[in-house]
C-alpha cells in the first residue's frame, strides 16, 4: 500500500488549480479575520491579532502553493461539497457529519472570535513569550495538516470513501493514523491561547471533542469500506498522538 494516484482516474484532478484561485484563499482569509477581529475589539493596534493574521496567512499561502503543485487533487477533494462513495454498509458513520461539522464548527468559530471580547474586556492576562509560543504551536499544527495533505489526495472534509480510493499508510500515516487531526487539535488549542484568551481554551476544547468522536465514525466508515484498513489499525495503533493516543 502506497500514496501513488491510481492511473485509471481522472487526470483533470491532478491539474493544479489556477494561480490566481490560490492566491485568492489567503486573500479572503485575511480580509475575514480583519473583519472578525478589529472592529469587535475597537482596536486597530491589537499586536497579538496582526501577529496571528500575518503567520496564519503566510504559512497559507506557501503551503496552499506548494500542495497545488505536488498534489492537486486533494486541494479538489476538500473543496467537494457532496459524498460519491457512500455504501449501505458505510451510510450510518458516514452521516455523522450531519451533527458532528455543526460542533466541530461552534468550537472553531467560537475559539476565533471570543478571543476578541476577552481582548476588549480585558478577561485574560497572559504573558506575551506564552502567546508566541502558542503562535508558533498553531503554526506548526497547520504545517502537519498541510503536510498530511499533500501525501494524502484523499483527504476530505467530509466523510467520503472515493472511487478506487487506497490507503495511505506512509509518511505521516506511518505514526498515526489521523495526521491531520494531529495537526488540527494543535491549531485549535494553539489559536486562543495566541490570542490571549485563556476563556476561548472552552470552546475550542468543544472542537477538540467533535475531532475525536469524528474519528470514531470515520474509523468504522473505514473498517467497513476500505480494504486492509483493520490490518493498518494493527500496525498503527495511535491515532492522533504518537504513543499516547
């Protein structure tokens, strides 16, 4: 079992995108968090925020670039807003979705704008080394996920089984196996805490929780879809976290 595309498939997913749609990711993102953060802080000079958009949007924009050009197609399978490959035996975990993403999106919106009405009513003191520490966690945790993306092609934000889709069992998903949810729970618990809200830890250990009881579902989806995937539960026995979980 490898990370190698299966020729039969559709060579137009393994175009890159165009340019100009790469660069316009970062673009809206940062515009988005300018939005979200200054105006509901009433102030412009909230350094920890600047900090947080410039990191967020740089390692965007490098890493989106650079998966565009090794491997496209998993930039399209993220982008994919309807399921191809449900099954009778796969529906049920699959559907998780339904309630799971709600959750898992009130923990993440709720990480990145609480932080703002603790920085407006001064709720959290944190010293400012923590906050670049956390920056740099949630900088890192966003590299895991870019780099689980880029030997993954189908790694979706839903929970799909692909046409001949194969298992990936090297690179990252030698140690564990759900990188990117490794990746994901660092940026998560990283966010507030850059932020400088230790209140914002809440809702963001609610998006945390939604990660893990994903992982449930799509494990059963898998076991029941996917070749050989109970044989690469044996061999990799932790999920998210190297010898611990």
């Amino acid at each position: 079992m490898s990370n190698e595309i299966p020729q039969n498939e559709n060579d137009e997913s393994d175009k890159p995108l165009p340019l100009w749609t790469i660069a316009l990711i970062p673009v809206y993102i940062s515009v988005l968090f300018i939005i979200i953060f200054f105006p509901l802080a009433q102030d412009w000079s909230w350094i920890e925020a600047w900090l947080f958009i410039i990191s967020f949007v740089i390692n965007l924009t490098i890493s989106f670039y650079l998966i565009n050009k090794k491997n496209p197609r998993v930039l399209r399978n993220r982008m994919k807003v309807k399921k191809v490959g449900v099954t009778e035996k796969t529906k049920s975990s699959a559907g998780s979705d339904k309630f799971v993403l709600p959750i898992l999106a009130i923990g993440f919106i709720g990480a990145i704008i609480l932080p703002v009405f603790d920085y407006r009513n001064q709720w959290s003191t944190i010293p400012f080394t923590v906050e670049i520490i956390s920056l740099v966690v949630t900088n890192i945790g966003l590299i895991i996920m870019d780099i689980a993306m880029v030997q993954n092609a189908y790694a979706s934000k839903l929970l799909d089984i692909n046409k001949d889709q194969k298992l990936i069992d090297t690179g990252l998903y030698s140690h564990v196996r759900h990188p990117l949810y490794s990746g994901a729970v660092l940026m998560i618990l990283g966010m507030p805490i850059a932020l400088g809200s230790w209140i914002s830890l809440i809702p963001a250990a609610i998006g945390v929780l939604s990660l893990i009881i994903r992982i449930k579902f799509e494990e059963e989806m898998l076991i029941k879809g996917m070749d050989g995937y109970i044989e690469y539960r044996t061999r990799v026995k932790y999920k998210i976290i190297p010898k611990i979980y």
